[in-house]
C-alpha cells in the first residue's frame, strides 16, 4: 500500500471518527420549521443537512464558473 493511500485511509477515518462524535454529543431533538412544514429531528441531523445544503449552494454555481472560464481559456487558446 503506498503512503498516500494509508494517509487518504486515516484521514477518512479520522473524519469518520470526529462525526460519530459530533452526532454523540448533538442527539437533543429539535423542531424545524422550513416552509409552512415542520418536524422533530436530531440537532445533529439538522446541522448536517443544513452543511451539506451550504456546501451544495456553493459548489454548483462555483463548478459552473470554474466551466465556463474552461472554455474562455480554451477558445482564446484556439483563436491563438
């Protein structure tokens, strides 16, 4: 196994470690109201999905750009 793969292996352990520890400390149910709906769920939970939603609404118009400055480059490139 080469070292870069042993470090990815504990670092994604590490990872899963820290979260199984966040969830632990972060179990008290809350009320959620989003949107005229409501529900009870984990406060963990809850973080989790609202981090995943921020990552989500950053990466994607990000990733977009990052695209379409791609392709500016590649036909400024062509054109010489």
């Amino acid at each position: 196994m080469s070292r870069s793969v042993a470090a990815a292996i504990r670092s994604a352990l590490s990872v899963l470690i820290l979260l199984v520890v966040f969830i632990a400390q972060n179990s008290r149910q809350v009320t959620i109201h989003f949107v005229g709906l409501h529900g009870h769920f984990s406060l963990a939970i809850a973080l989790l999905v609202a981090l995943v939603g921020g990552v989500l609404l950053v990466a994607i118009p990000g990733s977009a750009r990052i695209l379409q400055l791609r392709h500016t480059v590649q036909k400024r490139t062509v054109r010489g």
